[in-house]
C-alpha cells in the first residue's frame, strides 16, 4: 500500500512540476493524430487502420521529443 501511495504522490509532483509542458503536449498529440491520419488517407490512400496506427506511433515518438525541447527551451528562458 505505502509502495502505490508513493507512487501516485511521485506522479502527482512530476505533473504539478510540469503542468504546463504536459498539457501542451497534450494538445499538440491530438492534433497531430488528427492532422496525420487525415494526410496519410488523403494523400497516401491508405486505409484509416493503416493511417490510425502511423498517426499513433509517430505523435508519441515526436511527443516525447516535444517534451523534452519544451523543458529545455523553459529552462534557457528562465536565465
């Protein structure tokens, strides 16, 4: 039990540290997931199985990415 409360006190303060960084990468994987899986069925004529799983693999990829720029872009900000 103490293991879990730990683990969901650790979550809470890495969201709360975060806030910002974490909703906009919120954001931005929904549109991206939008935007991609439009392209690829419209100019790949692909299937929306084949867009849909492209359109999740590649925004969690670049979401992470956008995190980390996101931190380090804030931190050269702040000096």
């Amino acid at each position: 039990m103490e293991l879990t409360s730990g683990i969901f006190k650790a979550a809470e303060n890495i969201y709360n540290n975060n806030k910002g960084s974490i909703l906009r990468t919120i954001v931005y994987t929904i549109g991206h997931f939008i935007i991609a899986i439009t392209v690829l069925m419209l100019v790949a004529d692909v299937s929306f199985m084949i867009a849909l799983t492209d359109a999740i693999v590649e925004p969690i990829a670049n979401s992470i990415w956008y995190f980390i720029l996101d931190k380090w872009w804030a931190s050269k900000s702040k000096k």
